[in-house]
C-alpha cells in the first residue's frame, strides 16, 4: 500500500496540521462552544487517518506510532478515572472540586476541560488504532485469508 | 423559535426513504452510501432543532464509519447481497412495531405531545436551570456530561476502550498461533 496520487498526497500534508489545530480548538473550547472531547478526538483522529489513506501505513505510523497511540488510550481512560478520584478529597466521586473561575473563560469550570482532554486523547488513540488495525486486516485479500485458514 | 416543522418533515422523509434503501438494496455499496446519507440527514436535523453538539458529533462519526465501511465493502470480492427473509423474523418486528404505537398512543394520547423544548423530565429542569451558576461552563451540554452525569461518561469511557481492545485483540497480527503449532507445544 504506497498511498495515492500525488495531488491527494500534496492537499493531505496542507491539510491535515489545520485538521489537527480545529480539533484541538473544538476540544479545549468544549465548555464555552459546541464541541468536546468526544468530537474533537474524532477530529483528530480523522487527521492522522487521512495521512494513512493518502500516503500508506508507514507515514503515518512515522507520525503516531502504534506504541504512543496504545500509551495514549490507556493514559487517557486512566487519567478520566483519576480526575473523578480527585473528587473524593471534597466528599464525592466526581465532585468537581477544582476552582470553577471566571464564566466564559478558557480556564473556567473547574474539571470540565481536563476531562474533555482526557476523552479526547482517548477517544482519537482508539479510533486510529481500530483503523490502523482493519487496514493492517485487509492488506490480505479476505478470500485468500479465509482459504488460509480453511486449509 | 420560528416554525421549523417543514425542514423537519422534508428531512424525516428523506431519512425513511434513506432507511428503506439501505435495507431494500442488494448492493452492499449502496446499502452503506444509504445508510451515511440518513446518518448526514440526522445531523442536519441536529442543527435545525438547536443542538449543535450533538450535530458535531454525528458529522464526524459519520465521517469516519462511511470512510471505515467502504473500505471494508470495496475490498470484498463479492458485494451483492442475498437476503432471504425469515417470516419469524418480519412477524417479530411487526409485533414490536405495534407495541411501539400502542405504548406511545397509551403515554401520549391523552395529554399529546409535550412542547418542544420542553422536557418531560424534572430532572432536566433542573440542570437547564442551574447548569450556568453551578458549573460555570457556557456549554450546557458539556456541563451535563462531564459535571453533573460525569459518572455516567465514566461508563461510556469504559465501553469504548474495552471495544477497542476487543477490537485490537481480534484484528492483531503479532501473538497468533496457529491451531497446530498450539499443538505441537
């Protein structure tokens, strides 16, 4: 799989790095604008597969290796955990202790955007594994796999 | 709020319309194109009934299933579809679709529909009410599920993440054996 043409190839590496910032802006502006970890991680997540379609496996595991994804998923479930742990010191699971701050700010409502983070880094590393994993499946014509096995 | 019944009806038609192709359909390509189209309809209607987040998201999902679904469906050497119905099958789902009406004409016949954007729930109320002074987040639906039902995205957290590595365990290449070489060990 060596990727496509070379006008997909130019327009993808313009492209993706804005892909990329757009999510990030829809993930850390999740509490003031529409948007969220869960969106801003598909974003992301979609940036790193259009490199995958465009220039093949090894381009983009150059950029998110497969070992820094995996790290990231688990990071990411872990570190939502975590926070909701922290809410335990003021009484509660989930307690938002955090200082809430000024309304409308970046840095406002308190547990909100660490959580949105944490989905986000989640949510992106486990979209591009699954996507990594079925074009690494179907390298393989199906058939010839399914004869592989049967004989 | 201006009346937005018209853009909604068109919308909901297309989506049926949409859905009944997909289903109907014997090219599996075609099945997958139909059934992103309704997704994309969906989230139009998202925007139209002021939810923006729920717009964001459904775009993108849909986004990324078609992009995974055709993938998958080109790669297949056969892509027609055989269906045979089962006449278990349709009789079961025409028994739930009647249950359907029925239980909807039971809770909502006497007193009709609520309005919109009026929630059943009293719950609801009061996290419309509270949400901006309790959380201070400008986004109302951010501010309910990661303050107020955090535990709940908690949950959905760990579905995805066991999916994924379900998923991961499946799909992986390194760490198979084969039946034979179980054997010989």
């Amino acid at each position: 799989m060596n990727g496509m043409t070379i006008i997909v190839k130019t327009i993808t590496d313009f492209v993706a790095a804005f892909i990329v910032v757009f999510g990030a802006y829809i993930v850390l502006y999740g509490h003031l604008t529409p948007g969220g970890g869960f969106a801003g991680g598909v974003i992301i997540a979609c940036a790193f597969i259009l490199l995958m379609l465009a220039h093949g496996r090894d381009v983009a595991f150059a950029r998110l290796p497969e070992k820094a994804a995996h790290i990231m998923d688990s990071s990411g479930a872990l570190a939502f955990l975590l926070i909701g742990w922290v809410g335990v010191t003021g009484g509660f699971f989930f307690l938002n202790v955090f200082g809430r701050g000024d309304m409308f700010r970046l840095l406002s409502s308190g547990m909100i955007l660490p959580l949105n983070i944490a989905i986000a880094f989640k949510v992106g590393s486990s979209l591009f594994l699954v996507f990594a994993a079925l074009a690494m499946f179907r390298r393989r014509s199906f058939r010839a796999m399914i004869e592989e096995e049967l004989s | 709020m201006e009346n937005i019944a018209p853009q909604l009806y068109t919308l909901l038609v297309f989506m049926v319309i949409g859905s009944i192709v997909a289903v109907e359909t014997k090219n599996l390509l075609s099945a997958v194109i139909s059934v992103s189209a309704v997704g994309f309809a969906l989230s139009v209607a998202f925007l139209f009934m002021g939810a923006p987040d729920i717009a964001i998201t459904q775009l993108v999902v849909e986004v990324l299933v078609l992009i995974i679904l055709i993938r998958g469906t080109i790669l297949l050497d056969n892509t027609a579809v055989e269906t045979h119905r089962d006449t278990l099958a349709v009789v079961a789902s025409l028994i739930f679709f009647g249950l359907l009406l029925g239980f909807g004409a039971m809770i909502f016949g006497s007193k009709g529909f609520p309005e919109f954007g009026e929630p059943l729930m009293r719950v609801s109320r009061v996290y419309v009410q509270t949400g901006l002074p309790a959380t201070h987040a400008a986004n109302i639906v951010t501010s309910v599920i990661l303050d107020f039902r955090a535990y709940d995205t908690l949950g959905e957290v760990t579905v995805l993440f066991t999916s994924v590595i379900g998923a991961l365990a499946l799909l992986r290449k390194d760490g198979k054996v084969r039946e034979e070489e179980v054997a010989s060990v």
